[in-house]
C-alpha cells in the first residue's frame, strides 16, 4: 500500500509542475502577442476607417 501511496504523490507533483509550466508558456506567449503590436500599423488602419 505504500507504494501506491508514494507513486501518487508523486504523479501529484508530476501533474503540478506540468500544469505550472504550461501556465508560465501560456503567460509567455500572451505577452509576446502584446508585444508586437505594431502602433503605426494601428494608427494607419484607424486613419483609413475614418476616411471611408
């Protein structure tokens, strides 16, 4: 029994780490996007809304 004990908790700490490093390259690739927005590509198509 103390087996089954000690290969849970250990899949226990396999499945949170697995889950926290999904969770920070989840963060990471949101804050790429933001990142390369582009203002003056924004502001063009803002400018060729207005006009129509």
């Amino acid at each position: 029994m103390e087996f089954f004990k000690a290969a849970i908790s250990a899949l226990q700490t396999l499945v949170i780490a697995l889950g926290a490093g999904l969770g920070i390259w989840g963060v990471i690739n949101l804050l790429e996007g933001y990142g390369n927005d582009n203002p003056g590509a924004k502001s063009q198509g803002m400018k060729h809304n207005m006009a129509k």
